[in-house]
C-alpha cells in the first residue's frame, strides 16, 4: 500500500511535506485548537514525506487542494456522469448546521449554489442513484 500511495503522491497536486518530530504512535485527538504547531519542511518527495497538505502544487500558497481529516466514515461513489462522485458522510448533524456547510461549500466553490439553493428549498441533499442516469426519471402514478 505505501509504495502504491507514494507513486500516486508523487505525481500529486498537493505539496508534500515533512515534521520531523511527529508522534506516529499517540493516540491522542487534539479538540479545539490545542494542536502543536510543529515546524515543517514543504517540497519533499514522496519517499521522504509524512505529510500531504492542501497547498496546490502550481500555484501560490493562496491556493488549496481540500485535504480533510475526517473522524468518521465516508463513502465515495462513483456518479452515472464519468468523472464526478457523491460523498457520503456517516455522520447525524442538524439540517442548521448542514445548511451552514453547504453554504460554505458553495461559496468556495465545492458545491454548485443551484444544488445547495435547491437542496436548501427541499429541506434535504439529495443524489441520484448511481445507475440512475440524468433524464431517466420514472414518472410518480
């Protein structure tokens, strides 16, 4: 598996890097903002890195590649349109709180405001099943 990921992150978008002093064997989860900020060596290769962060690759430091550390399942699914996915967060939030970051999403341009004004206007996020294709609706009797 580490030899398959370093020969996908050595092509990757996102810059590598390297914290010497990473504590691989603690289990502990830093909660609101008490995290170390460790110092951290960027532009390193895939061999040397321990790290993948968001910065793009080819552009400025301005620019981010979303990189997430996620405490619970997700499942990824692949769309009836070639190239685009469904994500599926196995986690229960309130529909203010889920409104919030599909706005958030929309704004930065992760989710198109179509589909969060019109998810907004339903009370719910909704996706096609993956065998489903656009304009096979089957008509409610």
């Amino acid at each position: 598996m580490k030899d398959n990921m370093i020969r996908l992150l050595g092509s990757a978008k996102r810059r590598l890097a390297l914290v010497e002093d990473i504590d691989t064997n603690s289990s502990k989860d830093y909660q609101g903002g008490d995290a170390p900020v460790l110092p951290i060596k960027y532009d390193v290769t895939a061999a040397e890195a321990n790290l993948v962060t968001s910065y793009a690759v080819a552009y400025t430091d301005h620019l981010h590649y979303p990189v997430l550390d996620l405490d619970f399942g997700v499942q990824v699914v692949p769309s009836s349109t070639p190239g685009q996915y469904h994500l599926y967060l196995d986690r229960i939030v309130s529909w203010e709180k889920y409104s919030r970051v599909l706005d958030a999403m929309a704004d930065a341009g992760l989710l198109e405001r179509g589909y969060v004004d019109a998810s907004k206007k339903r009370g719910h996020t909704a996706v096609r099943l993956p065998w489903v294709r656009k304009g096979q609706w089957k008509k409610a009797s």
